[in-house]
C-alpha cells in the first residue's frame, strides 16, 4: 500500500522528462513564435516524434532478445 504513490508517479515521470528534454534539448524556454498555436503544433510534433522513437526502440530491443 505505501509503494502506491510511487507507482502512480512512474507514469507522471515520463510526462516529466519528456518536458525535461523539450526545455533542454530542444531550447522550447526560449522559443517564440506569434500564435500560442505554432507552440502547441511544434510540442504536439515533437511528443508524437518522441514516443514513435521509443516505441520502434522497445521493439527493435524485444526483437533483439527474442
């Protein structure tokens, strides 16, 4: 009972290091563009991007051990 939060909190840490990335990697703190629009479209790109690449590397890593 008292590792619940921690499991809960798993799934929130992805979430976490997925903004982590965007503000370091991808410079998004100091992105600026004139519609809130253009923002949200480049984070939604660069969410889907991220989880595509991570789903084709659990995959590629499955098929490498089966």
């Amino acid at each position: 009972m008292k590792y619940i939060p921690l499991f809960l909190y798993s799934f929130r840490w992805n979430i976490e290091t997925s903004y982590y990335e965007q503000k370091t990697f991808w410079s998004l703190c100091r992105y600026m563009v004139r519609s809130c629009k253009g923002i949200e479209m480049l984070v939604n790109l660069i969410n889907i991007c991220y989880c595509a690449m991570t789903k084709a590397l659990k995959q590629l890593i499955r098929q490498q051990v089966y």
